[in-house]
C-alpha cells in the first residue's frame, strides 16, 4: 500500500521534446509529466489506497479502536482493493495515456509511476488471496477461558436436587 500511495506522486504520463540542432531559433529541450491525480481514474486510486492504508493501520497498530463488522474478512476486502487499484490504473492508462508515441527528438506516453501503481494493485490483491487461504483464529464456542463462574476450580456445576 505504502508503494502505492508512493506511486500517485509518481509521473503517470510524460512528453519530452529535444530540437538540440535548433538553438538559434530558440528551441531547446522540453519535458513534462502528469501524475495520478490529474484524472479522475487516478484521484479513485489515491482514495482506494487511503481506505487500505487507513484499514491497515487500524488494525495493525491500534487494535484498542473497536471498527464495526465488515461483511467480510479483512482478505478479502484487501483482495477487493488491490483489484480496484489494478483497475483503476488500467483504466488511467486506457483514457488518458493510452496513446504513445516517439519520433527524431520528442516521446510522448505513460510513464513508471502508471506501471508501479498497476503492479502495486496487482501485488496487493495478491496478498490478500493469500491472506485468505491462511487458517482463521480458533475461537472457543464457550468463550475465552477464565470468564463466568467456575464453580470449584473448573470442575462442572452439581447436579440440581430435588
């Protein structure tokens, strides 16, 4: 996730253009670079990777924040994000950087910051299925040991008498 929220920062589309023979007329080198947020696509990849890292930390660093039930397992819900964020960048690089192009002094086309964040999103969802696979915390249907009357050091309660 923390490569991810890196990613957005990162230059998602870029355009150079050298005209080095042509100094005298002015012309030298250009460059440019736009990152995840000047699309759409890009501002639902930077939201979805504040979601995930905002779940992550809660859970991870303060377990004393009671969060409400989620529908599902936490797995699941990373592996639900991490296919949004694949998505999303997949869709940042149909609409707006999915034309390239070079030619004698200029290129023009999606840049490294566009394929961290794809393989960012594909990493996460890969780690939530396998999250999802691990065996969940044995819970005791009785609860935790220790908690109600234990009538004598464990043993069961007396028959009632008549």
């Amino acid at each position: 996730m923390i490569v991810a929220l890196i990613a957005v920062f990162l230059p998602w589309y870029s355009a150079s253009f050298n005209c080095t023979g042509a100094t005298s007329f002015g012309c030298g080198a250009f460059n440019t670079s736009v990152g995840a947020l000047s699309g759409w696509a890009g501002w639902l990849f930077f939201i979805a990777v504040l979601v995930g890292l905002a779940l992550f930390v809660l859970r991870t660093f303060v377990p004393t924040v009671q969060l409400p039930t989620m529908p599902q397992p936490d797995a699941v819900l990373f592996l639900i994000l991490g296919i949004f964020l694949a998505v999303m960048a997949v869709l940042y690089l149909v609409t707006y950087g999915g034309a390239s192009g070079s030619g004698p002094g200029y290129s023009v086309g999606p840049s490294f910051g566009l394929f961290i964040g794809l393989i960012a999103g594909i990493i996460v969802a890969v780690g939530g299925f396998l999250k999802r696979s691990e065996p969940q915390a044995v819970t005791s249907a009785y609860g935790a040991p220790g908690t109600g009357p234990t009538y004598g050091g464990g043993t069961p309660p007396p028959p009632p008498t008549a």
